[in-house]
C-alpha cells in the first residue's frame, strides 16, 4: 500500500467526522437567514485550511458570500493547479420528504445523507483531505496548489466572475481542477470533459387589477394562469423541439464520432424508468436519451404559481401568474442571446388581453475541455490507479459557469473530476453521497497531484 493511503486509511474515521461537521452548517446561499451561516461554513473551511498546513489562507469578502482562498506554492517549477469548489448548498425544500434532517447527517449503507454531501461540500473536503494526505505524509506538496473555494456557485457566480477579472495574479494556474460532477455509473471511474450552459428567465403575467369570481367575470376576461399555460405550450412542439425563433441558429451539431462514443456508454433505459418511476421517457426526436441530457439543448418550466392552491375548491379568476424557466445550453450558444430570442418569442406569442413581463435571472455559457492532453490522461492514470478500472468519457448535462471564465481569464482548462452518483439526489430531498466515491476521491486526487507533477 502506498504512504498516501495509508494515511488515508488510518484516518478514515476522522476525516467522516470532520465531514460529519463541515455538513451540519447550512450554508444556503440564496436564503438572506442563512447568510451568518454561510459565513460560518467559509470560516470553518479557512481554519480547517490553516490546520492542515495550507498558506496564505484568507477570507476575501465580496458584494455576496465570501471566498476562501489559500495556496502552497513550494514546487519551484512544476504545474500551478487550482482548486475550485462550492461551499454553499441549494435550499432544502420540501424539506418534509427528507428522511432525515438535511443538516444533521447520517450514514446509512455506506452513503452519508446531507445537503450539500455531494453537491459540494463533500467534494470539495475530498481535496483539503488530499492536501492534507500530502503534507502530513510528505511535509510538501507535489506541484503548487492555489485553492479558491465561493459560497455562492447556486445562485450565479456573481461575484466570483468579478472576483476572478479583478484577482487574475493571484489566481494564475496551468490548470483548474473541479470536483463538482458526477461520474458516469457507480464504480465507473469518469472524466466529465463538457457541461452545458444555462439560461434562467421568469415570466410575470398579469390581467385584472384584483382576483374576480370566476362565475361572474369568467368567459368575458382573459386568466393569467390560462394565458401562462397556454404561451409555456407554445415553448416545445410534440416532437420535444423548442420552438422559439432562432433558439438551434449556433447549435454545434453532434458528430458522427460524438455519437458513436455515446452510443458506447452503458446505458440500461428501463433501469433508468424504474429509478425515477416514469412510465415513458419524452425529449428530442431523433436524439437517444445521453444526446439529450447532455449535448442537445432543453428547455423546462422549474416553477410555475397563480391562483387558488390550498385545499379544497375556491372559484376564482386569479389577477396574476408566473413562472421561471430554464434553458440548458450546448456550444456554441450564447446565453445572453438566447434570453433576447426568448423575450422576443414570448412578446410575440403573448395575448393582448394580458400584459406580460419577462426578465432574465442569471446564465453562464457551456463548455467544453479537450481531451487530448497531458493534464487529462493524468486524471486517467490517477483514477485507473484508484478504481482498478479504465475511466469512461462523457458530458455533463448540469452547469459550472464560472469554468468558462477561468477559461476566458485565465486561459487555464478545467479538469472535472467528479465523483458524485447520478442518484446522489442533488438539489432534491436525501441528498447523498458515496462514502467508498469519498475515500476512493481522496486517493484519486492525491495521486492526481503526484502524475501533474510528472507533465
Ligand atoms: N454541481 C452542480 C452542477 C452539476 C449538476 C454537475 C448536475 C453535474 C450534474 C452545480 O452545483 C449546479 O447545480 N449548478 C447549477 C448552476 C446554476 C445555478 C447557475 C445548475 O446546473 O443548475
Ligand atoms: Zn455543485
């Protein structure tokens, strides 16, 4: 066994532990009463960062959440990598679904349940453990790490992306490395080398200036929840194709070999069915189901509210409706140009006899990272080496924008090495995560960090 794991392996009930205590602070971005909380989670990383030997570590305060960085720069001239992740985690509504309480986590069959487990708190430990695995060992590291960790990667990167254009020394780096992805299948080894970008808009329609009885007003005035059922129709044809004006004009069409590599991935669809208990499957024609979820377009209603919900019945033509949509996007699609195509169709499908608002939330563009290259058959050794298996290829169909703009910034390629399940349950209730995928990341990224010394 080599040092590192053996390392890992007599520390294995601490780091769960300390994993155990990282979890328990909700750290919810996007919820102004979590906001002290938030902090915490960052204060507790900068602590855990200094304990374990790191340097330079520093809160850096932004308009929103802070960010935690810190670096050892000690490998003369070998590879700078920089180390991204998230420590803040999506709301955990409905939160009466949990099994357990989404911040006191539990292990149960070898998986530890949580907010946050896989979506990313738990991988983002897995690399302070790896650089901890590598000072304790070796009292150094192999190559120079810079670690910069955000809390608010759910709602947008905001502040990062201003962050990153105003930091650009400070962040300088060969190559960035992300655990914040799933792989491909459990035992599965996988190099996620695309993920799709992103548009989120929100539609207000608004009719009368009050709620009106439905018997009395019913028929002579238009509803907003039937005019706002009606344009959402409008959005996709039955052949799964979203219809708005110029939305596929910068679609990079799949190649023949693309398809093929594809169409190589295990990929069992009644399995698929029966995990999420739908009785058939509905997108792109002429797409198989990878094609769609991960290197073809979507388009899907998140939200949508107006009207009477509670219980029982309540005649009423409600006064206003909404909804918030999102598009996932594949290159080379522009989100911002897509968000202008959007608001353009809705102004032109909208009734008259409702006015209609559209706004744009946030987006990021997608991204793509070559294969070929010397950065990414390391992570194949490293992972070969922890999996005992050859990794498969294969892309992602949820979104990181903020690697495009350590692209664009930096010039720095991201490397995704992720070591979620595609059933870990992120942004949904009983998030969890693999604790074998836990201990088996702390290896691969340690011997990730040996191998990038070697290039
Ligand atoms: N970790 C996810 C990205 C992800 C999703 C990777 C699914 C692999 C599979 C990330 O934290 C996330 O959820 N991103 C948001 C981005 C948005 C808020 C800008 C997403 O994809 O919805
Ligand atoms: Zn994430």
């Amino acid at each position: 066994m080599k040092e590192l794991d053996k390392y890992i392996e007599s520390n294995r009930d601490r780091f769960l532990g300390e994993l155990k205590d990282f979890l328990s602070i909700p750290s919810i971005s996007n919820d102004e009463a979590s906001k002290s909380d938030v902090r915490r989670a960052a204060e507790w990383l900068s602590a855990e960062m200094n304990r374990i030997g790191m340097e330079n570590v520093k809160i850096y305060e932004t308009e929103g959440h802070p960010v935690v960085y810190a670096d050892y720069l000690h490998a003369g001239k070998k590879p700078t990598a920089l180390i991204y992740g998230h420590y803040d985690v999506q709301p955990v509504d409905p939160v009466e679904l949990w099994d357990s309480p989404p911040f006191e986590p539990v292990v149960k069959d070898g998986k530890i349940y949580a907010r946050g487990s896989a979506d990313d708190k738990g991988q983002i430990f897995m690399h302070v453990k790896s650089l901890e695995t590598h000072l304790k060992t070796n009292n150094t590291l192999p190559i120079n790490i810079k670690v910069i960790f955000e809390g608010e990667e759910e709602i947008g990167s905001v502040n990062l992306e201003k962050f990153i254009g105003n930091n650009k020394k400070l962040l300088k780096a060969d190559y960035v490395v992300i655990s914040d992805t799933s792989m491909y299948d459990k035992d599965l080894p996988s190099i996620c080398y695309g993920l799709r970008g992103l548009t989120y808009m929100q539609i207000d329609v608004t009719g009368p200036n009050r709620d009106l009885h439905s018997g009395t007003y019913g028929g002579g005035v238009d509803n907003p929840v039937n005019a706002l059922a009606n344009i959402i129709t409008q959005l996709k044809d039955k052949d799964g194709r979203i219809t708005i004006d110029g939305f596929y004009d910068d679609v990079a069409e799949l190649t023949k070999k693309e398809r093929e590599e594809f169409a190589r991935l295990p990929f069992d669809e009644k399995k698929y069915m029966d995990d999420l208990d739908v009785n058939g499957l509905f997108g792109e024609k002429g797409y198989t189901t990878i094609e769609r979820v991960s290197a073809r377009p979507s388009l899907d209603c998140n939200g949508i509210w107006g009207g009477y919900q509670g219980q029982g019945a309540k005649t009423v033509l409600p006064s206003s409706a909404g909804a918030k949509i999102s598009m996932r996007l594949v290159p080379n699609q522009n989100p911002e140009k897509i968000a202008q195509l959007f608001e353009k169709f809705i102004v032109k499908i909208a009734p008259a006899s409702v006015k209609v608002k559209v706004t744009s939330l946030h987006g990021g563009k997608p991204s793509v990272t070559a294969i070929d290259t010397p950065a990414i058959n390391a992570a194949v050794k490293a992972l070969k080496e922890a999996f005992g298996v050859e990794p498969v290829y294969f892309k992602e169909g949820g979104s990181i924008p903020i690697v495009n703009t350590f692209k664009e910034e930096l010039g720095a390629d991201a490397i995704l090495l992720g070591f979620g399940l595609p059933d870990d349950n992120i942004h949904s209730p009983n998030e969890k995560f693999d604790l074998g995928n836990f201990y088996k990341g702390i290896s691969t990224i340690a011997y990730y960090y040996e191998e990038l010394s070697k290039i």
